[in-house]
C-alpha cells in the first residue's frame, strides 16, 4: 500500500490550500502532481543513448580530440562581465 507524507511549514500549507480551489486539485493530488512533476523533471535530466562499437569509438574520438579553434567562442569570452565592467 501506497502511504503519501508531506510535510511543509505552515506558511506554505496555506498557499497550497489558498492554489488549490483555483487549479481544482486536493491537497493530496497537489502534492502528488507536485511530486509526479518533480520525478518527471529528474528523470527527463537524465540522457541515455545507444550506440554500436564503431559508433562509440567515433563518439569517443571526437571528444578526445584536441579542440579546434573557435574565434566566435574566444571573441565571447573575452567579453568582460556587465558586473565586472570598470572593476
């Protein structure tokens, strides 16, 4: 059996419950939304991808590889920092 605790601090119990009438969602299906979406997000940061040998020794290769010159990289770079501007 599926057992569902959360615990939150008063504060955000009652935006909670004030956002619940306005998306028609219980407290107990908020909090699972809020949960489903969060193991959604968690799961969607994650990236697999197959590859054949030849495929991951070409993969493998190109990020071996000495990079090559990039001047539109180096000219943003060398950009200063708004917050560093006249630092």
């Amino acid at each position: 059996m599926f057992t569902w605790q959360c615990q939150t601090d008063q504060q955000r119990e009652h935006a909670a419950d004030r956002a619940g009438p306005i998306h028609r969602l219980e407290t107990r299906d908020r909090d699972k939304e809020a949960a489903c979406d969060k193991a959604q997000s968690v799961l969607l940061d994650q990236v697999f991808f197959s590859l054949d040998d030849a495929k991951f020794r070409e993969f493998t290769a190109m990020l071996d590889a000495p990079l090559q010159p990039n001047p539109g990289l180096e000219r943003l770079l060398a950009v200063k920092a708004p917050w560093k501007v006249g630092a």
